[in-house]
C-alpha cells in the first residue's frame, strides 16, 4: 500500500535519512524501531510532508507523495499520531474526537465514527463530556488513536505509543494495537518496546543511523539478533 523508495531527507543542509526504502502492505501492522536518533520520527515526517524529501519516493496505492503538502496527504487517507499525543487539553473528549473529522467527507459520518470510537475505547465514552487535560497518560493517548481513526484513514501512523506509560497501561495499548489489527487496519507503529512491538507486528523494519539495518517478517526475528544490533555502533 506505501512504498519508500531510496528516500534522503533532513533538516535543511543536515541529512538524516539516508536510501530509506520500506514497504507497507494493506491490512499489516509494520513496526519501525531503533535507537533513539535513529531516524524514525524523521522518516514518519518525510512520509506525512512535514519534511521535504531529497531524494527517493513515497507512494501510497501507487499515488506519488513526494511534494505534497500536508493538508493533501492527510485527504489521501494517511493520518498520523504523533509522539506526545497532542490532544488538546482545554477540549472535551468528544470535541477533541469531533475535531479529528475535519474534511467535509468524514463530517456526514460523524456520529457512526463516534459510536466506532467509544466502541473501542469505553473509557472514553464514559468520560465524553471531561476537558481532555484531565486524562491519564494512558487514556490521553487512547484518545490521540481515536481522534486518528475519525478521518477513516487508510493508513494510521502511531509513533511511540507506549512513550511514558505504566507497565499496566502498556498492556493495554499493545491489545489495542491488536484489535486494530484483527479489524484488517494498515499500521506504521513506531516504538521503542521492541519485544512488544515485534509481537503484535506482521514485517518489522530496525534503524540506525539513518538507515534501514534489517527488514523481517515478524515472525521469523530472531530477538537476542535483533538485541546485539540494536546496541551495535
Ligand atoms: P527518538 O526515539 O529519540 O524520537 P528517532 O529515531 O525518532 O529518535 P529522530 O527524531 O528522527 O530520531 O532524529 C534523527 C536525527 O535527526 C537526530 O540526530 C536528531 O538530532 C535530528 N533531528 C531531529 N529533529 C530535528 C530538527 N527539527 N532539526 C534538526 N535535527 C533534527
């Protein structure tokens, strides 16, 4: 469904990325990790338009990305939840949901996506109408999916997830992952918690230095390999 193509991209004259080519197949659930400074927030914003691309290609169904602004990319169907959750604190929860199905086309479905929402998320449900400042770690990223999921995306981007939650909540957020899967959605899950990220991932993509280091089906990775890698300079 996406194809990186040999990408480079940066930050003005500092390249981070460097040939980054992956490919992401309709229904998988494909993980990115790598150590920190890997480059995996930067190729997440090489694919979404936040960054201009070098060199190389992204395509999505085979529609050429490269130069597209964001806006464009996000009515292509990609939507991306960033590191940090990026809620908006003041909102309610619901309005915060109701946010997240901007264009024209998602608003007739509004309510439909909602009731898909609080489905998969009850704690949300139950606490709809609560300012959104008042979550959880935990329920505050929840919240960061749903809103994702109201623009019907084709592809949904989940960078670092897990990032400062508790071992509990975790849990919790990886059986998310998992049911998100299970309904036949395309991931990009970006982590840091390899072993959990290679468990629930169908193809697992490892960075380092800006480069991809090795690329596996999931389950043929090999963790004590994928550990002694990891940690190689
Ligand atoms: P992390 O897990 O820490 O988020 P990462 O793998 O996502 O790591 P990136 O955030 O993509 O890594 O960073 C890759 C490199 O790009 C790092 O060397 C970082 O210092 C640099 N970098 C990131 N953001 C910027 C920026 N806005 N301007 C300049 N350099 C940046």
């Amino acid at each position: 469904m996406l194809e990186v193509t040999n990408l480079r991209a940066g930050y003005g004259a500092i390249n981070v990325l460097w040939d980054v080519s992956l490919t992401v197949g309709q229904g998988q659930l494909t993980t990115i990790i790598g150590p920190n400074g890997a480059g995996k927030t930067t190729l997440l914003r090489a694919i979404m338009g936040l960054i201009p691309i070098g060199q190389g290609q992204v395509t999505l169904e085979g529609k050429v990305l490269n130069g597209m602004p964001t806006w464009e990319i996000s009515k292509v169907s990609m939507a991306m939840i960033p590191e940090g959750r990026m809620i908006f604190r003041a909102m309610s929860i619901e309005e915060n949901l109701i946010v997240g199905a901007f264009a024209p086309q998602h608003r007739a479905r509004v309510k439909d996506n909602l009731e898909r929402a609080y489905t998969m998320f009850p704690r949300l449900r139950e606490r709809r109408r609560q300012l959104a400042g008042s979550l959880s770690g935990g329920e505050a990223q929840m919240l960061a999916m749903a809103r994702g999921l109201m623009s019907e995306p084709k592809l949904l981007i989940i960078d670092e997830p897990s990032l400062g939650l508790a071992p509990v909540v975790v849990n919790e957020l990886f059986e998310i992952l998992a049911r998100l899967k299970a309904e036949g959605r395309t991931i990009i899950l970006v982590e840091q918690n390899t072993e959990r990220a290679v468990g629930v991932a169908d193809h697992v993509y490892l960075m380092q230095g800006g480069k991809v280091i090795l690329s596996q089906k999931a389950s043929e990775v090999a963790l004590d390999h994928l550990h002694d890698l990891y940690f190689a300079r």
